[in-house]
C-alpha cells in the first residue's frame, strides 16, 4: 500500500512540474537575483508555475514564475522573476528545444524586460526586434504578457 | 502509524481528485484527442513565395514572368523529449518535387546532439535560414545562390550543440560531396559554378565524405555572428567499377574529380528599428586543370562572393502591426577570381549587384515585397535589369 501511495505521489509531484525539472539552474538564478530564501507555491494556471519567494529575512516576497510559450516548431521553457510589485527582474530561458529561435535566450536582449513598471511589452516597439527568432521572440513577449496580467489581477483581487 | 495512514489517505484523496478532474472537463472525442495528442508530437508548417519578374532594357520588349517559386510543407514528429524529426517537401515552380530536410535529431543534452539524414549543409546565413520573410527582396542574395548553391543539402552525419549561457552554436558534419561528373559531362562550370552539381540526396554517389562545420555566437543583445567552413572532394560517375589497373581509367576518373573548400563568415545585427546583414564567401577548387581538360568546362579555381545589406522599419512605432522597410543591399561576387592557365578568365563572370526594394509587412509571417535588381558584368556587357514583386509567407 505505502509502496502504491509513494508512487502516485510521485507522479503527482513530476507530472509537468517545471520547478522540479529545472530546479538545480533554477535555483541557482534565484540566489544570483534575490539571495537565499524559499519558494511557496502560490498557484498553477495554464500550465504556468505560480510562486512567491520568500527572503531568508522575511522581507522579501517576489514571484517567482515558470511558464513555457511556443517556439516555432516547439515549445521552450523559461523562467521569469518578478518584484513584490511587478516589475521584471530577471528572465531566464531553461530550455530551448527547436532550431529557430534559440537567439531569445541572449541575456542582453532579454535585459529590455528588465525594470519597466507597468509596461504592456510589444514585440518590435518596445523590444527589439531578433534575428532568427521572428516566432519565439513575440511569442515570449504574449507571454510575459499574460503571467503579468495574471499577476496583476491577483494584486486588485487582494 | 495513524500519522502515515492519514498522511497516505489525503495523498490518495488528492490522487483520485486530480484524476476525476478529468472527467470534470467538456466529452473528449476521439479527433480532438488526437488534436491534443498531435500538438505534442506532431508539427506542421510551411512556407513559400510566389513572383512576378519584370526584366527591363531600354532597346528591347521583354516578357514578364510569374512563377510560384517554392511552395513548402514542413512536418516534424517528435518521438520523446529527446528524438525528433523534421523533414521539409518543396515544390518548386509548381511542377519540381524535392526533398529538402528529412532527419532525425537525438539530444542527449542541449550542448551534444546527433542527427543524421538529410540536412542543410551551414554555411553562410540563407542556406540554413532561407524562409523568405527572413530575408529582404524577393530573391534570395545572389551571392547565397551562385556562391553558396542554396538550397545545398546532402545526406550525412553530425553533431550539433548550443550553449545558451555563452551564446554558442556549434555544427560538425560528415556530408555527402558534390558530382563534379555525370558520367557524360563536367558538372561545374564558370558560369554556374557548383549549382548543378548538387546531388540533393537522390540517388547520390559518393566515394569519400566531406567535412562542413558552422560556429555560431549570439551573445551580444542583437548580433549574431558565424563562421562557416567546408572541405572535402566531389564524387565522379567515372569512379564506377574502375579498375585499379587499369592507369588511363584511373587518370581519367581521377581528373574528374576537384578538391572544394569553402569559408564563410556571416554578420547580422538588429537595434531598434535598423538592420544590418553581411556575408563573405570564399572558395578554392584544386585540380581544375585536370578537370578542365577532361570536360572541356571553365571552372574557376578561385572564386568569391560577399553583400552588405542596410535596411530599416519605418513604422516599427505604429500600434497597427505592419512592418514597411526599405533596403539597400550591394553584392559582388565572380567565379572566375582565379582561374588556371589553360582557362580564359572571363570578365563577365565578376558581377556588381545593387539593389533596392521596400517589403511590407502585413502580419509575422506574411509579407508584399517589391524591388529593382541591377547586375552588371565587369565587361561591360549588358546590364541585367529586374523589377521583382511577391508574396512571401512562412507559418
């Protein structure tokens, strides 16, 4: 019985959990950007990971997001690292599976995310256009989009 | 014990939630589990471009011409997380059939990836990103066509990583050569230099592979930058069933066969509404003497090509999702830069491009594009003159 209950358990816990296949790279991103602390699940929509951190000292309570948008022949997974009030502070490509468009995983790009409050993101006016990545690149930007809306909701909500 | 047993039952409770969740859903029928199942495994996409050419000379009346150029149906399958395969069917001028891509990719990790079938061989920008909303006026850079002969794709082996971190693309492959010789005749020439000798995978002789490899970095915000390198020899018709004895056989087949290396090296660069794109391509034939004098053909020994393309977005501000952009993009290139004594080097074969277009944008992926092609041979024989207009998709 144990042996059936661990296993169930443990397909409950890996079946598309993003945080727990990337959590080695993930987490080393989270102490490079936010220092030491935890994640606390908040919420799962859409097959996005919900998450806030909360800072060794308490004070902290980013979101810590991870989510994956489609590339033009496949889907790529990312994560993305929010402030207490929403503004973008770091976003990390984990994996990239398809030929085109790996170029959106360059940091200096990515950096035009970087500390816009209250910023709507529009692919070619507010973030520079990329070559080899003319279906990845806008299809991050929706999607970075929508985690802030959602977000952003959450907020009024509360 | 009563600690495992509860913690067992709400893990249990939590199972079977999850599971009935399922059924909490709209009916699931048996087209729209494939749809579901077919958006994991398998992909569909295309893309093609179809054209009007207007040539133009002051003492002369000229035809247009309207083709579909190409017309592309992409189809991968992935079979794990880590095998997929991607194969491209092109129709080109409505009645050619080819295949242009058909492999299977294994990745072990991101950085090691082996992959083997037919595939694109890397060099410069367009052979390998040839969609044609990725690139500015309706045909391809010249120098992408004659220089490189895109599409060159041969059946091989090879490995392929990136290292997103650093920025890092790399390729190595092992493809099948060029056919220098049909048997009846000398398949490359001055004029066309190795177009025709592509074997495109159909029924391909090959006596020896060649070696290609592409370096790729990305990890400037907006540059992209490669270095592309080909070696190896193209195959012979003649090789067949010659005998080792026999000397005269063996000088002939021998003849028929040239030593290629080719370098490549690549630049593109986006910031704000601007574009950049250049590309220098350099090759070296040995052995054309020899080849020469058996088919009676005036390959180059040494020949070249390079472009640089500016182009930039007019209204990359407006909220309306159209893209309008003008270029500017200057090639030149010549297959005869050297050519052996026994040949005589011809002048026309050294060409100065301009041309000058705008594409409009009607949506990512789909775009009217129009311009004016001006070729002139360093001769001075006739100047070429095109205006090209055309539609270009990629989904």
């Amino acid at each position: 019985m144990k042996y059936i209950v661990l296993v169930i358990s443990c397909i409950l816990l890996t079946d598309g959990d993003l945080r727990e296949e990337y959590r080695v790279a993930a987490d080393k991103n989270i102490i490079a950007v936010l220092g030491k602390g935890e994640l606390k699940e908040n919420k799962s929509i859409e097959g996005k990971e919900f998450y806030f951190f909360l800072s060794e000292n308490g004070n902290d309570k980013s979101h810590v997001v991870f989510s994956s948008a489609p590339g033009r022949y496949d889907k790529f997974d990312y994560m993305i690292i929010l402030s207490p009030d929403l503004v973008i502070k770091n976003i990390k490509i984990l994996k990239y599976r398809s030929e085109f468009g790996y170029e959106i995983s360059n940091k200096g790009w990515l950096r035009q995310f970087y500390d816009k409050p209250g910023t709507t993101f529009e692919y070619r006016k507010t973030i520079d256009a990329l070559s080899g990545a003319t279906y990845s690149a806008p299809s991050l930007v929706e999607d970075v989009n929508k985690i802030i809306s959602y977000l952003r909701d959450e907020n009024k909500q509360r | 014990m009563k600690k495992t047993t509860l913690f067992s039952a709400i893990i249990l409770i939590t199972a079977f939630s999850r599971l009935f969740a399922q059924y909490d859903n709209e009916p699931v029928n048996l087209s729209s589990s494939i749809l579901n199942k077919s958006e994991d495994k398998l992909v569909f996409g295309g893309y093609g471009q179809v054209d009007f050419y207007k040539p133009f000379d002051d003492g002369r009346r000229m035809n247009s011409t309207l083709d579909v150029t190409r017309l592309i149906l992409s189809m991968g399958y992935n079979f794990s997380s880590k095998t997929s395969f991607f194969s491209e069917i092109e129709f080109e001028h409505v009645r050619e059939l080819f295949i242009e891509q058909a492999f299977v990719n294994h990745s072990f990790v991101d950085a090691f990836n082996f992959r083997a079938g037919l595939m694109l061989v890397p060099m410069g920008i367009i052979n390998e990103y040839h969609e044609p909303t990725t690139f500015n006026g309706v045909n391809r850079p010249s120098v992408d066509n004659l220089i490189v002969p895109t599409t060159w794709r041969e059946i091989g082996i090879g490995l392929t990583g990136r290292f997103l971190e650093q920025g890092l693309k790399y390729q190595v492959y092992l493809f099948n050569g060029f056919s220098g010789h049909d048997g009846t005749k000398g398949l490359i020439t001055g004029e066309r230099f190795l177009r025709d000798a592509r074997q495109r995978g159909a029924r391909a002789i090959m006596s020896a592979p060649d070696l290609s490899f592409k370096l790729d970095f990305f990890g400037i915000s907006g540059l992209k930058l490669g270095l592309s390198g080909y070696f190896g020899q193209t195959e012979s018709a003649l090789l067949r069933n010659v005998e080792k004895t026999n000397d005269l056989a063996v000088a002939k087949a021998d003849s028929s066969v040239v030593g290629l290396t080719m370098a490549g090296l690549d630049a593109r660069y986006n910031i704000g509404g601007l574009s950049l794109r250049g590309e220098l391509i350099l090759a070296s034939l040995s052995n054309t003497g020899a080849y020469n004098g058996l088919t009676g053909n005036n390959a180059g020994s040494q020949v070249y090509g390079f472009y640089g393309e500016i182009a930039y977005n007019l209204i990359r501000n407006s909220d309306s999702g159209y893209g309008l952009t003008p270029f500017f993009r200057y090639e030149n290139y010549n297959t005869h830069y050297k050519v052996v004594q026994s040949v005589t080097k011809l002048d026309k074969y050294e060409i100065n491009e301009f041309v000058f277009g705008i594409g409009c944008r009607l949506a990512e992926g789909a775009a009217l594009k129009t311009d004016i092609q001006i070729a002139k041979p360093s001769d001075g024989s006739s100047v070429r003159k095109t205006f090209n207009a055309g539609v270009a998709l990629w989904f």
